[in-house]
C-alpha cells in the first residue's frame, strides 16, 4: 500500500491545512504501519504551471500515445504515476481567494491525463482512476456551504476527482478559522479524523 500526501498552503508551520494532514498521515499510519508513504510539498517546492514548455511535452506524448510517457514528458509523468501508484492520497487544500492554491491547482493539471485519467465515449467522459481513496483536508477563514456561489475550494477538487474516476472521497474540514476559532476547528477535525 502506499499512502500520498501532498500539501499545498505556503504559510509553513502555521498553516492549519498542514496540521490536519499531519493528523490524517498519523492516523493512517496507525491503521496502515506498513505503507509506504510518499511526501510532496507544492509549497515550499512548486512545481512549474502549464506553460508551451511543459504543454508541448505532454501534447508530445499524448500524439505519440506511447504508454510509457516518460521520454516525452519525464517530470510530468512522474507527477501522474506517483498519484497512480497510490491507494490514498491526503490533499491539503486551504481556500485562497475562494479557490486553491495555484500550486495544487498544478499539480491536478499533471493528473488530468486523457487516455490515462479519463476518456471520451459515446456516453460522455470516464473516469479510469478510480480504485483510490481521496482525503481531502480543507480549511478556510470563513464559512462557506459546500457549493455556494463563493466556495471554489471544495467543489473544484471533488468534481476534479469524481472527473477522473475517484469516488471514494472524504472531506476534513476546519472552517471559520479567521474569526479565531482555530483550536477549536482543529479539535472537531481531530474528532473527523478520528473515524477515518
């Protein structure tokens, strides 16, 4: 089994989305002592955004339809098969500006992979990576409903994930965090966690 976590907030030690990773990856380490556990902090190391560099090189691979990418595209496929590699993947996700931060947002543009991800059918668009679990770590300043018409957070990385086959998704979330109410969100994520 291998467990992936990845964090995204750039506000370093303080940040509350990375305490509830923290908290999560504890938890599963209890459950699941003998995962393997793979660490990436968009963070403190970001990955490049699309750009005709890094576009091109998947564009490359996806015309050549080789199935190992990596001549083409080598960090972007390393990228992909690490979350394919997975059985559970713990995102961080703090709400910046009503959204993510543009670094996660990168990183789900290197999983959207189509003939890999998803594919097109006479019925629409298939997920093909599912068979994985999602652990969402949410957190916000304010408190939003789930889907309303300020909150680009949640409903952004679910329908992503949902998109590309993922169903099997859990949302922890600590909200309201702004008005001083921190430690007590992080004692209700704790008791979320808890259940995992």
């Amino acid at each position: 089994m291998q467990i992936l976590r990845i964090d995204s907030s750039t506000t370093g030690a303080e940040s509350v989305p990375r305490a509830l990773t923290g908290m999560i990856m504890d938890r599963l380490g209890a459950k699941h002592p003998d995962a393997r556990v793979v660490v990436r902090d968009l963070g403190s190391e970001p990955i490049a955004h699309l750009n005709p560099i890094t576009t091109g090189a998947i564009r490359k691979a996806r015309e050549e339809q080789t199935p190992d990418m990596q001549a083409a595209a080598p960090a972007e496929r390393a990228i992909l098969d690490e979350f394919l590699a997975s059985d559970i993947v713990v995102v961080g996700a703090p709400m910046y500006n009503f959204s993510i931060p543009s670094g996660l947002k990168a990183w789900i543009d290197r999983l959207g992979m189509p003939r890999v991800t998803f594919r097109y059918g006479p019925s629409g668009a298939e997920g093909l990576a599912g068979g994985r679990r999602i652990i969402i770590a949410s957190a916000r300043g304010g408190v939003y409903q789930p889907g309303g018409p300020a909150e680009h957070q949640e409903s952004l990385l679910t329908s992503f994930f949902q998109f590309i086959g993922c169903d099997d998704i859990t949302i922890i979330r600590a909200e309201g965090i702004g008005g001083g109410q921190r430690e007590a969100q992080l004692a209700a994520a704790k008791e979320q966690i808890a259940h995992l």
